[in-house]
C-alpha cells in the first residue's frame, strides 16, 4: 500500500510557484504614478504661482487686491517689499508682498462693482 501511495504522490503535477513581480514592471509603474502626479497636481499649482508672481511684480497704485487673510484694499503706496494698503477712509496698513493671494487691476475692479 505505502509503495501505491508514493505512485500517486510522483505523478501529481509540480505545484506552480509565480515568479516574483519583475523589477522593471516595478519601477516602470511607479515612474508612470509619478509623471501622473506632476501633471495634475504640481505643474498646475506651479503655473498659478508664477502666474500671481507677475501679477504682484506689476502691481501699482490705485490697483484692488485681496490678501490671504481675507483684507480687501487699494494699493496707496507700492514699496520694495511692502505694499500701503487703503482698507477704509483714513485707514491705510502696510502689508507684505507675499500676504496679496488675488490681484484685481482698476479696470476688472470698477467692471465687478458695476455688475454686483
């Protein structure tokens, strides 16, 4: 009977072993989530940072900007690094260049307040 069983157990097919994942397919795949990452979420927040840059580095007197904390004003004065800000009548506040999160020249400012 032992030398029946041993017959059985030699013609059962070798169990199939998967190889492990390919290195290339590794590194072909995370290099592929990457480029993924930087077209839809970097590139675009770089573009907008660039684009604010400019705006800000164009900015003169009499201009409307909104600061990331949520002042609305009109650029009295333009410094190196500050802007003079008229937030009210007789209230003016210096702020730093880098606080401006929205710019809005004369012309979009006065075609806003009309439509409102």
């Amino acid at each position: 009977m032992s030398h029946f069983s041993t017959l059985i157990l030699a013609q059962a097919p070798a169990p199939t072993v998967k190889p492990p994942p390919d290195g290339l397919n590794m590194m072909v795949m995370m290099l592929f989530f990457f480029a993924m990452m930087y077209l839809l979420m970097i590139r675009p927040q770089q573009k907008r940072q660039k684009e604010l840059a400019a705006q800000i580095a164009a900015t003169k007197t009499g201009d409307r900007v909104v600061t990331s904390g949520g002042i609305h004003g009109i650029i009295a004065n333009v410094k190196e690094k500050t802007f003079v800000l008229k937030v009210a009548d007789n209230v003016k506040i210096e702020i730093d260049k880098s606080a401006v999160a929205t710019v809005l020249k004369v012309a979009e400012a006065g075609a806003a307040e009309s439509a409102g």
